[in-house]
C-alpha cells in the first residue's frame, strides 16, 4: 500500500515536494491525532444505508470535483457526525434534523433520477448526473 501524504485529491499537490507529514514532530498530540486519523483508512459507514451510500458519494463527487483517488473521505466523515449526533448546535424549528435532510435529499435524488432516466442518481452517467443537480439549483 502506497503511503499517504499531505497530497491532495487526486495526487494534485499545491506545492511540489511538499510533505505535510514531514512536519509531524512538530505538532502537538491533539494536532497529530486529528490529521493521521484523516489520512487513516476510514471507518464502515454505519449510518447510511447502501443505497443512501451509493447516492451521497456520487452527489459529494461533484459538490467537490472529486474524481480521481486518494479522495477526501467527507462522506464518512458526514457519516460519523450523523452517528454521533454532533451538530452545529441549532436548527430551524420546522426543518428536519440533519440525519433526516440527508435521508430527504438522497431519497429526492434518486427519485427525481427514476423519474427521468429510470435508474437511480448513483448508476446515470456523470454528465446526468450534473444535470440533475442542476435541476436542483
């Protein structure tokens, strides 16, 4: 297995040659902690389902233009989040708690993807796919 670097998605580095694990021994325990548990492999989802899997990676794939690996794993960081119950701390009284928008979201997704193409938001081609986010917008 390759090791990972500081190298951004996709092997895209921003400064040629820079390493931001070269500089590990200089970074506290809590700094240290956060950034080698980022770079670890990530944990099994364990709040989305498969299905909400499928659908979120690829809709997170195009919010952040991530097509090539090493990719950020946001989605389990979102997943963890939503296990955990962290939130920014409010919300909107008539809107949904986070874990439920998700659900919401990537239901209508896929809806709206049966609806037009017959298959679900995960399985349509990239440009279908961006198209149906457009249509969300």
């Amino acid at each position: 297995m390759r090791r990972r670097t500081g190298t951004t998605p996709g092997d895209q580095g921003r400064f040629a040659g820079y390493d931001v694990l070269a500089q590990l021994s200089t970074w506290d325990e809590v700094t240290a902690g956060v950034v080698l548990r980022r770079l670890g492999p990530p944990q099994p989802l364990r709040f989305f389902s498969p299905a909400e899997q499928a659908t979120a990676t690829a809709l997170l794939d195009h919010l952040l233009d991530q097509w090539d690996e090493p990719k950020v794993p946001v989605l389990a960081m979102i997943d963890q989040r939503l296990v955990e119950g962290s939130t920014d701390g409010w919300h909107y009284a008539d809107m949904p708690t986070d874990g439920a928008a998700w659900r919401l979201t990537l239901s209508f997704l896929d809806a709206d993807a049966v609806a037009a193409h017959g298959r679900g938001f995960a399985e349509l081609t990239r440009n279908e796919q961006a198209l149906a986010i457009q249509g969300v917008q």
